[in-house]
C-alpha cells in the first residue's frame, strides 16, 4: 500500500473510533531535532512524549495497560502537539499552552515534582534539591531525580531544566546528548 492510502485508512479509522467513542489515547509519530518522537493525548491533555531510545510497541502496550486498551494511531489529533513543538524547536515557543494528563505518573510526590517542572521557564535551570523543596519534600532529593527520569512528558514538562547541585547535567530519560541540545537551544547557561 502507498504512504497516502495507509494515511486515508488510518485517518478514516481513527474518525470511525471516534465517533463510536472508542478512541480514548490517540498517538502519532513526530519528526524533531531530536529524533522521532512518539506523543500520545487522552481527552484530558497530552500524556506521553517518548524518545527513540523507547521501543513504540514498549510504549503503546504501557499506555494501553495503565489508560486505556483503546490506543489508536490518530495524527489530525495530534497537531496542536505537533505545531507548538515545531515552535519550539523553532525557537519562536518558550511555553506550552498544551493541557496534560498526568495519567502515567506513579505517586503523589512524583507528580507534584512535575507539577513544579512546568513553573521552571525557558533558559532557566534548577537543582534536583530545589525541585524536592519546591514539592514539599526537601529531603528527597533522590526521588526528585526518579521523578525526572520517569518523566512520560519530557520536553513539555521540562525535566531537561533539572541539573545536579554541583551544576553538571545529571541523567536524562532521553539521553545527556538531548538534554545538552534542549539546554542549549534554550540558551541555558551551564
């Protein structure tokens, strides 16, 4: 089958899911500077940003498991994602006015770390430490970094901003070679 007849099917099955209401995670792929990236939206907001270093079926079977079995590759539903990153990677973005749907995240505490992340701006970066204290827990500097590293929404809930106390990088989900890149398309001083 050709690239436009797969794209008319597929189209027409994701409009044919939605009206029956069974499309509850639509997802698609996305070109960027950083590599091909898998997003996926609930009607709640944007739920998953994977990397490439992420095998697509690894994740479409997490989000089947813990959202809903109805996973159903949907690009037109995608596109306000698609344009507010290509905006970004434009440099012409500095916030995403995206809703999110926190539904991957395991734990109250992670989630408020996340909650926190989208308060830390463009160009800027904090500490691990400083994200735990900003999440209520100051002596959790570990599970501040687990809270990053498990981050299903990276680039739009900026984990990438995240540094170690001592200034270096630190680990990324995405791997050091992206999280130096975003920094410095942000222009974040290190």
């Amino acid at each position: 089958m050709n690239d436009v007849l797969t794209d008319w099917i597929t189209a027409r099955l994701a409009d044919a899911a939605a009206r029956e209401g069974l499309l509850d995670v639509a997802y698609t792929k996305v070109d960027t500077p950083v590599g091909d990236l898998l997003i996926a939206r609930t009607p709640r907001g944007l739920a998953r940003v994977a990397f490439p270093r992420e095998r697509d079926d690894e994740v479409l079977e997490e989000m089947a498991d813990r959202l809903s079995p109805r996973v159903i590759e949907a690009p037109a539903r995608l596109d306000d994602v698609r344009r507010e990153l290509d905006e970004y990677f434009e440099g012409k973005r500095h916030d995403f006015d995206l809703p999110v749907d926190f539904g991957l995240v395991r734990g109250e505490f992670q989630r408020r770390c996340l909650e926190r992340l989208r308060g830390v701006g463009y160009g800027q970066v904090r500490t691990y430490r400083e994200l735990a204290e900003d999440a209520g827990n100051p002596g959790a500097v570990r599970a501040a970094g687990t809270a990053c590293g498990t981050n299903p929404i990276p680039i739009v809930v900026p984990c990438h901003r995240i540094v170690r106390s001592d200034g270096t990088l630190g680990q990324y989900g995405g791997g050091i070679p992206r999280k130096e890149f975003l920094l410095r398309l942000e222009g974040a001083v290190l």
